[in-house]
C-alpha cells in the first residue's frame, strides 16, 4: 500500500507517495526525477544506484524507501555547489574518466564517500572502496587517478 | 596441386540480418517529416548521385527528395552555430566528440561552435549502424568534405558580397578575410538572410592530418560536465507526460511456446493495461511495481522444448556443423598436405570459445509514443534506422511516420543492433494510449539479449628448421570469419568457417569473431616458436612482411621491455597481436601465478595500437586502455552458462565481469601515421589481449590454456 514517506536528499524535504518497501532507487528516479542515480543490476552488485546515506555509500537498489526516511540522502544532483563542480566531479571531468558514463555517478559518489573518511588513500584503498562499482567501459586506471587527484585537490582546499 | 586463391567477404556483422524481430504486431501507415533554420545547408552525396537524383529518391527528413547517397549534412546557422548532422551514435566511443573536432576542423571554426546532432532518423541522414569500426574511416571524411564544402560556399558568399575573385581569400576562425584588404566577413553574417541548401559532389579536396589544427588534438569530451553531473539523461532515464512503466512476460526458456493464458487478475488492478499478441505478453502500469505485480498475478503455461547445455557445447557445435561448400567462407593456397610433410615441427590443437555477454551498464531500454498514428521513440540502440524500419514492418506504418531518436547510450560493445525494447514498448503504447517506457532488468538482458557465439578452432601447422611457416591450416566452428586470415606468410594456407546451427541468440560483439580467432593463431604462434626454439617475437618478425604489424609488435616490445631479463618464479611475458578493421595491434602481458593456489594475476599490459591518423589522442587512449580491460574479462573468467534453453547465471554476481581489482598496470602506445587515413579503434585493441596473457601464463607454468576463458576459477594445475 502506498504511504507518504518524508525523505531528504540533497538538503531538501520530500514527500513520495510509495509502497514503503519500494527500492529507493525507484523513489528517487521515478517518483521524485533524480535519474542521475542509475539502475544497472538490481542486486547491489555493480553500484550503479550508488547514493549517500548518512554520508555512507550505499546501493540504493537495495534499500527500502522506508528505511532511508529521515536520514540525509546525498545524490550525484546534489554534489555541485552554486554552480561549483565538488572536487571528485572536477577531477573527474578533468581527467575524463569515463567513456559512456553510465556508472559515473556511482564512481563519484563511492569516491566522496572514500574521502569523508580517508582523506589522504593509496590506490589500494580506492581499489577497495571501488571493488564493488563496475565500469564496462574499462576506464579503471583513469578513475583512479582522478580520486587521487580529487583527494590532492580536497587537502589543498582543507587547508 | 595447388588452389586457387580466394579473397573472403569481408563479414559484415553477420548476425543481425538473420535475427528476425522477436514479436510481430498489426497496424496502420501515415506520414510525416521535418524542419531547417535559415542560413547555409550543404549535403555530401556521392559522386555520381546526383546524375541519378531524378531517378532514384529516397525519402527525406523534411520530405524533399534526396539524392540516395547522402551520408553526412550540415547547417551554418545566422548565429554562426555550426550544426552537422551524422545518423551515427555515441556510445562512449567519444564520436561526438572526433567528428565534431572533424567538422571545426575543416570548416575553420572554433570547437565550441560545433553542435553534432546524432542518430534522430527525423533529421539525420540514413546510416547503416554505428558498427565495425567504420565511423572513423567513412563518416569522418564524409563530413570533412561537406565541412569543407560548405567553407567553399561561404568564401563564394563573400567573394560576391565584395565583388572579388573567390580564389584569394581564406577562411579561418569562423570568419571569411581578403588579405588584399583586410576586411573580414564572419559566417553568422554571411549566413544571414539566406536559405541556402546546395547538394555538393563530396569532392573537394581536404586538409591533410600534418596541417590539422583541431583534429588530432586532445580535446575534452563534448558535454563531460552533463555526465559528471548525472545531468545527461540515458534512455532509461526520459519521462513524458501520462508516461507508464511496460513489462514483458518472458518465457521460462528459450523457445517456448505460450499454450494456455489468463489474465482477468491482472486485468482487473486498477490503472494497468495487459496485452497479448501472439507469444508477446506484457504490462504497463503506474510504475514498474504494478506492472510486474500485474504479469505476477497473469497464468500462463508454456511448452518447452528440450535444449542443450554448455557443458556439451563444443561437441554440439562440431555435431551440428552444416555441409560446406560456400567458398566464401574458405580460402585455399598451395597444399597443406605438402607443407605438412615438408615440416620440421607439426603441431595440431583445438582451441574453444565461450559465450559471453556485453553487459553494457545501461540495459535495453526503451520509451514509445504514438500520436495520431505516429510512433516516436527513444532508445539506446546503435542501429537507429535499422530500429525505424523494424518497428514500421511490425506495425505496418510507413517509415516516414516513424521517428527514432538515440540519446548518447550507456555503451553497447556491438551488443545494442536490435530494436527489441522498442517494439516491446511500442506496442504497449499503442495498447495503453499513453507513452510506454519499458527497461530491461539486469538478468533479462544477460538472458533475452544475444551473445557472442562461442566457437570451436581447429589449427594444424607446420614449420621448416630455419623457422619459416610451411603449412597454416584453420578451421573455425561457429564464431565467424572476422581476423581468420593468418597475417604470417605460409605458403600452404586452408582457412575455413564452418558454420553450425547455435544454441544461443548471436550477434555482433566488440572485434566480432576476430577475438577467437586471434586467441586461437596467436596460441598456436607461440607454441611454433617454442617447437622451433625461436623467441616468440623473433618467430612473428621473421614470418611477416606486413610493415604497419611489424612497427606495432616492435614498438610493443620495446615499450615493455621484452624479452624477458631475470626469470622469477610464477612470472610469466606474452606477446600477441594482428590486423583488423583496419587497424594494428600488438599486446605484451606479464603475468604472476600463484604455485599453491594458482591464482593467475595480470601484472601489466602494453599494447601498441596503429590506425593512421588520430584524430583525439585523449579519446583513442581511453578506447585502447578501456579494450584491453574488457578483453581481460573474456580471456580470464566470463562464460554465460546455459542448460536447457535457461541462463543459469544471468546476474553480476554469477558473471564475473573486470573489476578494480583485476585491472593491470595498461599502457597504450599509440602510433600517429599522419600520412595515413583514419580507422576506427572501437575493436581492434581488444584482439591482442586474450593470447598475450595466455602466452604469459604458459610461459610462467608450462601449462597451455586453450579454452577462453582461461582462468574462470584460477590456474588448476599450476605447474610453477
């Protein structure tokens, strides 16, 4: 049955109309038009759906609307900042990693979520943290690379 | 004795021409068509089509008559903008960006100015399908020469606006300048006013690639900040007003047919419309909840029929093997029997190929609306007219009234040729009478999409003592002809296809057959040289002639520093490479593997790649790196297993895909011939990767893996 579920994302309130044990990923993209979150498995698998919860990434294919409800939801919409690429999406686009793009957001959000904890992490890390995000294209080293340059980026400006 | 000698088709995607649509439909024709802005329009057709123009038209975007060869257009606006046109498709190959590098190019205007409108079969000129590497190679050039007609024309603007010869004024920046007297015209002003629309022999002569100033440079990513943004909206991701969510009642298993059907539960939800036509069951609802709560609550029975698995595959493929005869799909020089018995080493070894899956991250989608018997839609495919021409047969509308638009797509890999999800969503929305967006699940698209056809490889060879090729027999079982020619100079050649009847939908896949037959001939090479105890490079040089192969392999070599110096236990070089599509490729891999748990791991990868001219060095760095890391799926572990007309491992997590983890230290060294033409590089980088790492693994066990994948659960017999 379909209930009025309050959930913040990206700073913002919302209200979804939604059967609470919808994924939120449904919620996000068909009930509220964030499609920046992308569906790739279904499973939790590739972290395509990769979102903020509490600042922690988590695939949102795998999470119950009801269970992301009062809790702040970060989205890829809500990185840039009054016109103002985030670091990560900077050194992304920078280094151009990505080829069709289709995971991207989730690289992206994976990575900030890394770097909230880690911010200074060796490529071992970031393998790690990324081990659960595909990328068909095969841009790996080049995303690597840019969460390197991201951290560098995020020190610099912290300090 | 000896044959004569026969030159192969080159094979188109050989696929797709048989894969009939999966549902069939009845409708009603109509008509429709297109618009142009003011300002300059220039058309490439061929060179003698205009001669025929009269005789032969073909339907138009804005239902002119146009001459049939029209492969590329462009428009300069009265802002300056710069609008070309190219039915061609982004799929992550960056061609958005190279073509419109080509146009700024030759056109003298800055990048930025550049809109390429891409794959609409509305307002883009017919286009076969963005396949085999040919977007470079054809598409590039024909926008250069109506690029650099179109420049001509504005030059003849101002010549007459100043009432000079044409001849020595120059264009360059956006703007047409008299040198004689400094004045300057900038092309928004001669575009202005006029609606121009010439179709021009595509003759003119082009700028070099040594005089480029656009092209060939690294230029970023046409709209990155979109994609960075999650801004850029994939097909998946497209609403329309009153849209609803399609689902499509699949089968249990390949081939079965519906025998029984109930729907008056289903029927029944309140907001959710069912149809069937024919084998074709499906929903759409709301949201995709309903619509699969909706097939949920549908009773359908089917008949199966009894199939094979893929642990029989490779018998059932040489079982099924049809009567040959087809001399296109054989080549015979000299006598295989008389190089044979001429040899010093022989060697004979069957080699196998799997089925595997593209997996692009973005599944079939797609999203359909009719409007007064017009059908629009939106899809990630990289065949757009294809698609069109598919769903007017369906439902038997003409052409002009239907519409398909690709929205840059979240990669295919030669996965995306058919209109599947189009024709499911497009018949929904005729149902429902509201637009229909239908988007496959994970496992439907490791199930209902096609494969790349696993295959059976069968060489027999032979070398004399001095280490030359006396004898080169091949026979390839059901993966195709792509790559079967041996670029090394036997004398005595029989390279066959054998076609067989195949348990699984096949199609086009990156590289297409030339994978498989590069593992298997590369494999072979290798085995040859060490029976020859040659070097295996050494062996390669000395068999080939091939000039633009040989600089790839030595550039290769040198770059990764082969051979070999100090021998470590478990450490492992292979080489490998070849020609393709027009393109050169030679791949070197080290490789560790563990003695106890035999753990294969790729520790790095140089591949040396030539297509003549690069257009984006940026852009073909990450094309080449990016199908080295693909093809290391198919050499190490993916495999669609099947039993009984079912996927049993439809899922990311039964198909084990390259992550972080399995990705190597990759260097890609890249070779501008600037004298030479452009090819594609969408394919040809992935061919070299499965052999040099086989090659690698042997070298570091002694243990010769002939089946691809090699290593799908590690090394078991790790000789180290």
């Amino acid at each position: 049955m379909a209930k009025p579920i309050q959930l913040e994302i990206n700073g913002k309130r919302y209200t979804v109309q939604c059967d609470p044990e919808t994924p939120l990923l449904s919620a996000l993209r068909d009930e509220l038009g964030l499609t920046g979150t992308k569906y790739g498995c279904g499973e939790g698998q590739c972290g395509a759906c990769t979102v903020l919860l509490s600042g922690t990434p988590r695939r949102s294919c795998q999470i119950p609307v009801s269970a992301a409800a009062a809790k702040p939801i970060t989205t890829i919409e809500g990185l840039e900042k009054d016109g103002r690429l985030h670091p990560v999406q900077q050194a992304f686009l920078d280094a151009e990693a990505f080829q069709c793009a289709y995971c991207t957001s989730g690289m992206i959000l994976s990575s900030v979520g890394l770097l909230s904890t880690n911010p200074n992490p060796s490529s071992a890390d970031i393998v790690q943290s990324l081990q659960g995000n595909i990328c068909r294209c095969g841009t790996h080293p080049r995303i690597l690379g840019a969460v390197h340059q991201a951290a560098k980026a995020m020190r610099e400006r912290a300090r | 004795m000896s044959g004569p000698s026969i030159k192969f088709e080159p094979e188109s995607e050989r696929y797709e021409f048989r894969a009939g649509p999966m549902h069939h439909f009845d409708l009603a024709r109509r008509d429709f068509f297109k618009f142009l802005g003011a300002g300059i329009a220039v058309f490439a057709v061929a060179k003698d089509s205009l001669a025929k123009q009269e005789t032969a038209p073909t339907r138009g975007f804005h239902q002119e008559e146009l001459p049939k060869d029209i492969t590329a257009w462009l428009h300069v606006g009265e802002d300056g903008g710069v609008t070309a046109f190219t039915g061609k498709v982004e799929i992550g190959q960056n061609i958005r960006t190279a073509l419109a590098q080509t146009v700024a190019d030759e056109l003298r205007v800055p990048f930025e100015s550049v809109t390429m409108v891409t794959a609409d079969t509305a307002l883009t000129p017919f286009d076969f399908g963005t396949v085999g590497s040919r977007s470079m190679p054809t598409m590039s050039p024909q926008l250069r020469r109506v690029s650099a007609a179109a420049r001509d024309l504005l030059v003849g603007a101002a010549a007459k606006e100043w009432n000079v010869a044409a001849e020595g004024l120059t264009a360059a920046d956006g703007k047409v300048t008299n040198p004689a007297t400094g004045r300057s015209l900038r092309y928004a002003e001669l575009a202005r006013g006029k609606t121009l629309a010439q179709n021009l022999p595509a003759e003119d002569p082009v700028t070099p690639a040594n005089q480029w100033k656009i092209a060939g440079k690294p230029i970023p990513k046409k709209d990155g900040r979109a994609f960075v943004t999650g801004k850029h909206q994939y097909t998946p991701d497209l609403q329309r007003p009153g849209m609803l969510h399609g689902k499509v009642l699949r089968p249990p298993s390949f081939g079965a047919t519906l025998t029984s059907f109930d729907a008056k539960a289903a029927q029944a939800m309140s907001g959710v419309v069912v149809v069937h036509d024919g084998d074709f069951i499906g929903a759409a609802a709301a949201n995709e909840r309903d619509a699969s709560k909706a097939l949920e609550a549908i009773h359908a029975e089917w008949k199966e029929v009894r199939q094979t698995s893929s642990k029989e595959l490779y018998s059932y493929l040489k079982q099924n093997a049809k009567a040959s005869g087809n001399e296109r799909s054989r080549r015979i020089k000299g006598s295989v029997e008389d190089g044979l018995s001429a040899a010093a080493h022989r060697l004979d070894a069957t080699y196998t190929i799997a089925f595997i899956a593209h997996a692009p991250l973005e599944p079939r989608a797609a999203l359909a609306e009719w409007s007064d018997g017009k059908l629009t839609v939106w899809t990630g495919s990289q065949r757009p007219f294809a698609v069109r021409d598919e769903l007017a047969n369906v439902f038997h509308v003409s052409e002009n009234n239907v519409r398909v638009i690709v929205p840059d797509t979240g990669a295919a890999y030669g996965g995306k040729h058919t209109g599947d999800a189009a024709l499911e969503a497009a018949r929904l929305a005729r149902a429902a009478g509201h637009p229909v967006k239908v988007v496959w699940t994970r496992e439907e698209e490791f199930t209902w999409a096609y494969f790349r056809p696993a295959g059976v490889i069968e060489i027999k060879s032979g070398i004399a003592a001095d280490g030359m090729l006396t004898a080169w027999e091949f026979h390839n079982y059901n993966s195709g002809m792509s790559g079967i020619e041996t670029p090394y100079a036997a004398p005595n050649q029989h390279i066959e296809f054998h076609a067989t009847e195949c348990p699984l939908r096949s199609g086009s896949y990156r590289g297409l057959a030339a994978t498989a037959n590069f593992f298997a001939r590369e494999s072979h090479m290798d085995d040859l040289a060490r029976a020859g105890q040659a070097d295996p490079l050494e062996f390669r040089l000395k068999n080939l002639s091939e000039p633009r192969l040989r600089a790839v392999f030595e550039a290769a070599a040198k770059s990764f520093g082969w051979p070999r110096k100090n021998i470590q236990e478990g450490q492992g070089f292979g080489i490998a490479g070849g020609l393709e599509k027009g393109g050169y490729v030679a791949t070197c891999a080290e490789v560790a593997v563990d003695g106890t748990s035999g753990a294969v791991r790729v520790v790095r990868i140089t591949t040396a790649f030539e297509c003549g001219a690069i257009v984006n060095p940026d852009g073909l760095r990450n094309q080449v790196i990016g199908a080295n890391i693909q093809g290391l799926g198919g050499a190490l572990f993916e495999a669609i297993e099947f039993e009984n007309g079912r996927i049993t491992n439809p899922r990311f997590s039964g198909y084990r895909v390259p992550r972080f983890r399995d990705v190597p230290e990759i260097e890609a060294v890249l070779l501008d011939r600037k004298d030479l033409p452009s090819a594609g590089a969408g394919e040809t980088p992935i061919m070299g990767v499965a052999p040099a790492v086989g090659n690698a693994i042997f070298e570091a066990t002694g243990t010769r893996l002939r089946s691809l994948p090699m290593v799908p659960q590690g090394l078991p017999a790790a000789k180290t």
